[in-house]
C-alpha cells in the first residue's frame, strides 16, 4: 500500500468518524444531520438566508431543504419574509422562540468544538484550519470535475 493512499484512506475514517459524531449529535437532540446544517446556517446568519443558498451551502437539493425546514415552520421556529428585489425569493429566518430552541442545541456543540481546538496548541490550530482548507479546497474541485465529466 503506497503512502498516498494510506494517508487518504486514513484521512477518509477520521473524517467519516467525525461526520458521524455530528449525525449523532443531530440524532441525540432528535434531528437528522442536514437539519443541524441547515440550522446551522439560520443560526450563524442572523439577517436570514434564502432557501438557495442554503442548498449551496449543504449541497441539498431545494425538495430536501424545504423537507427539512417543514417542522420547523410547523413549530413556529422559522418563517419567510419576501425579499424587496426579488419577491419570488424569501428570505428564511429563526423566530424569538427558533433562536432559542436552536441555540439550545448549537451553543453547546460550538463549546465543544471549541474545547475541541483549544485543547490544541495555537500553531496546531492554525495549521490544522490551514491544511483542513485546501484540502475541502481540492476536493471541492475534484469533486465539481467529477460532476461535469458525468462520472457522477
């Protein structure tokens, strides 16, 4: 087994293992995996979002994002505000009582992370921000060839 493909198979499980700890975090507070990115994303965006670029952002189809959002809006945790340039599009935003039922669930994820990070030395972090950057880097661009040569 040459080293390239040891390290990329390695990388790969630490990476799946750490996916996994978020489907199960998600799990633990009674949600799928794409409904903490997609609160994630409404949490973090504090003027809202529109549904588009909560599909960029999780790379989710519009029909599973609106899936998602369904109970949401069904509690009360989101609604739709239209936007002045363009009505078609709304923007999607957390109600007083959806920030609050979200941050109970995401404050202490990114505490957390954050013990996570800290328990590295600031050079780590910076290297480990660094290398984690271009490497989602590549493969976002592996990954659109693969797409546009149609091999996906």
């Amino acid at each position: 087994m040459n080293s390239l493909f040891k390290n990329s198979s390695m990388f790969s499980r630490k990476k799946d293992e750490n996916n996994s700890l978020y489907e199960y975090y998600a799990r633990k507070n009674g949600l799928q995996g794409k409904s903490l990115l997609i609160l994630t994303c409404l949490y973090y965006t504090q003027d809202g979002i529109t549904q588009n670029t909560i599909c960029e952002k999780t790379y989710s189809t519009k029909q599973v994002v609106n899936a998602a959002m369904k109970p949401f809006k069904e509690k009360g945790y989101i609604y739709f505000e239209e936007q002045e340039k363009d009505r078609r599009e709304k923007i999607i935003k957390l109600t007083k009582e959806g920030y609050l039922y979200v941050s109970k669930i995401l404050d202490p994820l990114r505490e957390a992370e954050e013990k996570a990070i800290g328990q590295l030395s600031s050079e780590q972090q910076k290297l480990f921000i660094e290398y984690y950057t271009i490497f989602n880097d590549n493969m976002k661009k592996n990954i659109e060839k693969l797409v546009l040569k149609g091999e996906i």
